[in-house]
C-alpha cells in the first residue's frame, strides 16, 4: 500500500512561489492570493484504475482524473490549458508534465507525514519543503533551499529572527548575500587553490 492512500496533506512552507508564478505570465492579484493560500492536496486511487489529483483551497478547488502515462486535457489554476500526462516512479512518486505554452513539470514524493512538491517551468524552480536547521549560532529555525537556474541557491530560514542567503556561485568564485530584516552583508570567497 502507498504512503499516499486515505491521506491528505496541507501545504506548510513555500519557497520561490512567487518567481514560479511570473515565469508562467500569472497577473499580480493572482499572484498575491496564490502566495496567501495554504491549499490541501490528496491522491485517490479510483476502483477503474485511474486516479484523481485534488487540491483544495480557499481561493480555488481543482480536480484532475488522470491514468498514468496516458495524456489528458487539464485546466491548471491559474487558467491556462494544457496536455498534461502524470507517472509514477515507484508507489510515492507522482511526475506531472505539462505540456503547453510554457511547459511545467511538478514532481510530487510522498512520504509517510508529508508530501513535497518540486514545480520547474523554464529555469525557475520552486520547491514546497522544509527542514529543522541549527544554524552557526545555535538558534533553530526552519529553512528552504532552492536554486534559480544552475548557480543560484537561495535559503531561507524562519524563526524568530527570517533571514534569507543567497548564494551565487561563479567559475573562480561564491557570493553571499545575507538579509535578516534591513540588514544586509554580502561576503565573497575565492576559489581554494
């Protein structure tokens, strides 16, 4: 039986979100109200073989019947229309490629208490997940990695103080820029010989 079944799971952090949503033409107020819902997504296993995606949220509810490796028309939240076929990769992986005016992949691992989805369209990717993290000075937070494009990681850790560090890595050299409320260091380190 896969972790998935009689389940349901509610999204708990984002990161990238945002850039994920202009990459894919989605307008401002869209945006917003995407970055403020909190949506609820489950997995169905239906008695002919198939499945059904649903996510439910306050801002939009949607439902996707689908069987694997087979190709469906799908209505995707923001509205637009694509071809869209979904597989598995063992019972707890669900990849999801959509095919349209910019096509999207969002690869879905489940696992026994939580689910992550990772979405990609062009080079942005966003990734729905989170981790504790000790940080250098001891305090614990919660944190999300992402990288934008191949050179470009971006880490953001909540707690009582939010602080994000963007690392951007170079052929000779890696740059951190590191925020915590108006407060920003950057510090540079060479290439070790």
């Amino acid at each position: 039986m896969a972790v998935w079944e009689g389940k349901k799971y509610k999204l708990s952090d984002s990161s990238n979100f945002e850039e994920y949503m202009k990459e894919l033409g989605v307008g401002f107020l869209t945006r917003k109200v995407g970055n403020s819902t909190y949506p609820t997504v489950e997995l169905v296993k239906n008695d002919d073989g198939s499945f059904t995606l649903n996510t439910l949220s306050t801002f939009k509810n949607t439902s996707i019947k689908f069987k694997p490796g087979e190709e469906f028309d799908e209505e995707t939240v923001d509205g637009r229309k694509v071809k869209s076929v979904c597989t598995f990769e063992g019972e707890n992986k669900l990849v999801h490629d959509q095919k349209g005016d910019k096509p999207t992949q969002i690869v879905r691992e489940f696992k026994e208490d939580e689910m992550t989805a990772v979405m990609t369209v062009n080079n942005v990717v966003c990734t729905r997940e989170e981790f504790d993290e000790e940080t250098v000075d001891g305090r614990k937070v919660k944190s999300v990695c992402t990288f934008e494009g191949e050179n470009k990681l971006v880490h953001d850790q909540k707690g009582d103080k939010p602080t994000q560090i963007v690392r951007e890595f170079k052929e000779d050299e890696m740059t951190a820029v590191m925020t915590v409320n108006n407060v920003v260091c950057t510090r540079t380190y060479k290439l070790a010989a």
